[in-house]
C-alpha cells in the first residue's frame, strides 16, 4: 500500500466566460500558484492539477461533475492529505453560486482539512480555524460571493433578452433579410437571394421516401439497410457527415417537426449541479420553414413509431455489454455492438449490421468474448503502460488557452456589435468567429482530457477500477463498462490471430494482448439469416 504523501499545494483552474477569463492563461495562472509555493516553502505538486475549461461555477458543475469535485474525492480517498493548500486565482472561481451554496461549497473543502487560499487578494487563507475565529474574514467572503453571483445573472440576464429579441423578430411577419439560424434540418437551406429558406429538393424527395416506407410498416433499422445497400449517398458534411446510414438517425428524421414545416427553437441552459446543459424547447414557429411531407403522413408514422419502435422508454435502458462505447471493429473502425438472436448473443460491427456493405460480416459470440477478457486481464493490466509525460501536453493547452481568452473577446464584441447593428457583414463576422471558436474549444476539451488521463495516479487508479470491476463475481455489467470507458480509448478484437488490441487514454500506441489461442468459429449464416427473417 502506497503511504499517505505529505501535504502540498495544489493548484485550481477554471474558466467560463470571456470576462471571466479575460487576461488570464493557464501558464499565468500556474506561474501565481508556483511563487505562492515557493515564497511559503510549500510543495506545489506538478502531477494531480485541477481545471474545469468551459465549466460555470453559477450552478455548480464545477463540484458536483467537474475538477473541484475530483479534488474533494481525492481528498476523501486519502490521495490528498489533511493540512495540503488549494491555490485559486479568485474565490469567485471556487464558486459563483448564490452566497448560500457558495459557502457550503468552501465550507466542504475547510471542514475536509483544506486551507483555500486566494492568490487575487494577497494570498489570503481561508481554513476552518480562520473563519471560525474571524466573523470579519467570514462577512468579506460572503460579499465577495454576492458580488460574483449578481455579476454572473446580469450578464446572464442581458445575453437572454438578446437572443429573446431575435426569437420575437423570426416568430414575426415581417420579410426576413438574413437568417435566424444556418443550423438547419439536412433538407433544408437558406437561400441569400430569395431571402429565405427553401428545400432542397433531392433531399425532399429522399426524405418522402423514407416517410412512404415507414408507412407502409418498414422499420428504421430496414430503412437504413435499405439506403446503405442502394449506396445513397449520406447527409451531413465535414466530420458531420456519417460513414453510413444510422437506425437512430432514420429516426431522428422520421420525428423531426421540421419535415412539415415546424421550426421548434430550443433554450439552452445550465442544469443544477450538472456539466451537461439542457435544452428547453420554445413555442412553435410554423410558417418560416418549408414543409417537405404531408402533416397526415407525418402523423401517421409518428404513431406508429410511438407504439412499435419506442425509443423512449429504452432511453435508460441499462447497458447490456461491458465493451459497448470502445469495442471498434477490426476491418472499419466502426463501433461494435451487442445483437441478441435468441439463444446467441454476438458481438458484431454496426456498419455490417446496418448492411452497409463496406466489408465481411463477422460476429463474435459475446459470452466467449468476456471470459476469454477476463482470463487474461491480470496479465493484461501488469503490462499496461503508464504515462507520464505531460510536457508537450501541457504547452499545447497553453497555446490553445491563449486562443480560447482571444476568441471568446473576439465573439463577445461581435456579440454586441450586431445587438445594435443589424447589418449582414456584422452578423457574418460573429458567425465566423462562433465557429472558430467551438474548434478550439473543442481542441481544448480533447487536450485537458488528454492531460487529465496521464498522471500516473489517475492512471492507477482507474486500472484498479477496471481489475475490481472485471473481477467481480458476477460481473456487474454497467460497472464494469464505466471502468472500461474511463480506462480506454478503444480496443479491436481480432480472434482470428489470437489478439486484442487496447489503446488506453494515456498511450499513444495501443497495447497488443493475450485474447485466445484458437480460432472462433464465425456463425456468420445464422445471425445473417435470422435479420433476413425479421425483415
């Protein structure tokens, strides 16, 4: 057993907004914690770093799902000790709540051993015995938690009735002049010179079609089959552009109000004590779109989808394979998934599932897939790498850092811009910059992943995760895929030379390991034979 490291200081960094992360890089950030430490003669541990990027702390996702949370965790397991100092560039970035949750959130990290200090005012420290004996320090961070909070719900305020005003203006009859939104259905587009939007008209008549099937009795599943197998050609572009046809998008189209001409505008909000936001529908807008199906055909498929295929109540279905979300095939490096026929479950590609023709059709029989896993998983995790080397990582977010401050300053003036100035070339600039920025947003999220996943004392824990997970008896299969989606980026089973490869989140190369010494036999006849049935 490792023993209890010493107390240290650890730094914690986060960002929401442009104003919040105005002037403010990750390197500056990490420079004030580091002559912090080295002025108080304090240890600043280099491995265990905490940052939420693009995380608010007016809700709390940053505690309850983000990194401040992780640091509680680490404290509770006994990873941080007692006495160790939590460095914060601004109390505000602990929390920006209303003043209540905002000290119980201070009050679990003090009531944990933890002095938080806030590098913005000196250096001040915030510990149990502080505020205990101090009522004034107490007042001070109070006010200071009232003034973030009101700061947050102004400008929460003001964003809001922009983005209202626009709504109001496209719910009008008034002739538009340039778009509500270039983020449309695949069937529809704006056209600049008509100042409208129209359909396309291909698209239309494929979309028809599908509507046609699907009335007829044809399922999403035989539509998509149906589509791969005819070579259509897929909807989307750029890296939104899918491989082949999805089941789930068929249906996505089949449900889509649009097809009739509906425009639902969507709310987008935070959700308390959540990372992820919610998305609130609005009132209906029906006369901007263009209908592509009749409003009868789109009601009759709709109600024969909510009582056959009823996707809903499978939302939160529990989840069946322990390799669901990073078993990748072995020819496509499409996503492999659980198929129930009966007496035999298989593992097979999604893509040859949906007939996409794209390669042979394989199936490996999902029982004979885990224990074979599981019999070789001790050798398996002994020889598991273990990454380290977080230097050029840690550059690449500076510089991506640096690039997020100046784009989120770049769409906020644009932002304000074209709430007085409606003018087109105004608007295109904010668009262009919106769009710039969610690349290297996005970039930036893959890299603090990236980051977080190579510290050897995530990587150890959650490889113990994955062995206390695999080895349970019986396996808990939703516990043990949770281990294995926050240990691996992916694995490729490849029966046939007695292998299986895993590519864990902190290596660059995957690791080639013991699966089985013989060959599966393939039951590609009968698993192909029985969906021919079905069909």
């Amino acid at each position: 057993m490792d023993m209890q490291r010493p107390p240290r200081a650890y730094s914690y960094v986060r960002f929401s907004t442009p104003e919040q992360a105005k002037g403010h890089s990750l390197q500056r950030q990490t420079e004030a914690a580091q002559t912090w430490a080295a002025a108080n003669g304090v240890v600043l541990d280099d491995e265990l770093t905490f940052q939420d990027k693009g995380v608010s702390g007016f809700h709390g996702a940053n505690r309850e799902t983000g990194a401040l949370g992780v640091f509680l965790d680490r404290v509770r397991d006994g990873t941080i000790p007692p006495g160790s100092w939590l460095l914060v560039e601004n109390l505000d970035r602990i929390s920006r709540q209303v003043a209540r949750k905002a000290v119980r959130a201070i009050e679990d990290i003090v009531e944990a051993g933890i002095t938080v200090v806030d590098m913005s005012d000196g250096g001040r420290e915030y510990n149990a015995a502080a505020l205990d004996s101090d009522p004034v320090l107490f007042l001070m961070m109070v006010l200071r938690f009232i003034r973030a909070n009101e700061e947050s719900a102004t400008k929460g305020v003001r964003v809001a009735k922009a983005h209202a005003a626009r709504r109001q203006k496209f719910a009008g009859t008034e002739k538009l002049t340039k778009p509500y939104t270039l983020r449309l259905p695949a069937w529809i587009r704006w056209s600049t010179e008509a100042a409208s939007y129209e359909l396309i008209e291909e698209r239309a008549v494929l979309l028809r079609w599908m509507f046609e099937m699907a009335d007829d009795g044809m399922g999403a599943h035989s539509i998509a089959a149906h589509l791969n197998e005819t070579k259509e050609d897929t909807w989307g572009a750029g890296g939104w552009k899918a491989k082949y046809w999805h089941r789930s998008y068929i249906r996505k189209l089949l449900t889509n109000k649009a097809a009739i001409g509906i425009f639902v505008p969507h709310r987008v909000q935070k959700v308390e004590g959540q990372r992820a936001k919610q998305r609130v529908p609005l009132e209906p807008i029906a006369h901007r779109f263009p209908a592509a199906v009749d409003r009868e055909l789109f009601e009759r498929v709709n109600a024969r989808l909510s009582t056959t295929e009823a996707r809903g109540k499978n939302a939160n279905a529990p989840v069946r394979s322990i390799f669901a979300g990073v078993m990748q095939c072995r020819h496509c490096d499409g996503t492999v998934t659980r198929v129930n026929k009966g007496d035999h479950v298989y593992l097979v590609c999604s893509a040859a599932h949906a007939k996409a023709g794209t390669h042979p059709y394989e199936s490996v029989p999902y029982d004979q897939a885990v224990r074979a896993f599981k019999h070789n998983l001790k050798l398996t995790l002994d020889t598991a790498p273990r990454g380290n080397d977080t230097g050029d990582i840690e550059r690449k977010i500076d510089q991506l850092m640096v690039e997020v401050d100046a784009g989120e300053e770049r769409v906020s003036e644009l932002l304000e811009l074209t709430i007085g100035d409606n003018s087109r070339a105004a608007r295109q600039a904010l668009q262009r910059a919106e769009q710039e920025l969610e690349t290297v947003q996005e970039a930036l999220r893959k890299a603090t992943e990236r980051l977080d996943t190579l510290t050897s004392t995530n990587v150890k824990k959650r490889l113990a995760a994955v062995e206390k997970a695999i080895t349970a008896e019986p396996i808990d299969t939703e516990e043990a895929n949770k281990a294995l989606r926050g240990a691996v980026r992916n694995m490729i089973m490849r029966p046939q030379e007695g292998r299986l490869d895993i590519l864990w989140h902190h290596a660059e190369e995957p690791q080639e390991t013991l699966f089985m010494t013989s060959r599966f036999d393939w039951d590609v006849n009968e698993i192909e034979d029985q969906e021919q049935e079905e069909q």
